[in-house]
C-alpha cells in the first residue's frame, strides 16, 4: 500500500477519501537492554537496542494504519504523521501513526 507523508501523489489522482486511519505500538525494553543502554549514556554513543525497538514500535504502528485503511477500501494513505513516546517510567515506547486514508487511481 501506498504510504507516504504528503498531502498529494505526484501523478495520481485521488478518487475517493475514506478518512482518519491509525495504528498504535507500545513496546516495553527489557531489562537488560535498559542496563546496557544506560552504560551508553554514560559512555557516549548510540543505543542499537532502543533505536531496534523504535524501529519495530514504528512499522506495526504503520502497518495496522495501512489495515485499516485496507478494510475501508483505500489503497494509500496520505499525510502520514509519526509520533514517538516514552510511557511510564520511560522503559515503555509508543508509536503512533495517522494519515488520511484514499483510493487513487
């Protein structure tokens, strides 16, 4: 499925908005990927555990976006937004994803 941030498609035509699509991922870091990131902050450099887990929070929140656009009939979403969270304490991350669900042609 078509996914993209802008607000048009170079090319397309947009034939029908379906409206408002979503997807939500929250994960939690395990302990030991807590301990280890921690020891970086110290140390300097980035954290592979945490950045592997953004990573994975931002395509489930993508693809049940794109499920949901799917079970309007849309085939792209446009205007997509990402929003990154900690939750609690900070050892939880949210992901959240919104765009505009079409059918172009």
């Amino acid at each position: 499925m078509l996914t993209v941030t802008t607000h048009t498609l170079e090319g397309k035509r947009i034939t029908k908005y379906h409206g408002l699509v979503s997807g939500e991922a929250i994960l939690g870091a395990n302990i030991f990927k807590d301990i280890f990131a921690g020891i970086r902050d110290i140390v300097g450099g980035r954290s592979a555990a945490y950045e592997e887990e953004l990573r994975r929070a931002k395509d489930i929140a993508i693809e049940e976006m794109q499920s949901q656009a799917r079970s309007l009939g849309a085939n792209a979403v446009i205007g997509v937004d990402l929003d990154y969270e900690t939750v609690g304490t900070g050892t939880m991350l949210m992901v959240s994803a919104s765009g505009t669900a079409v059918s172009v042609e």
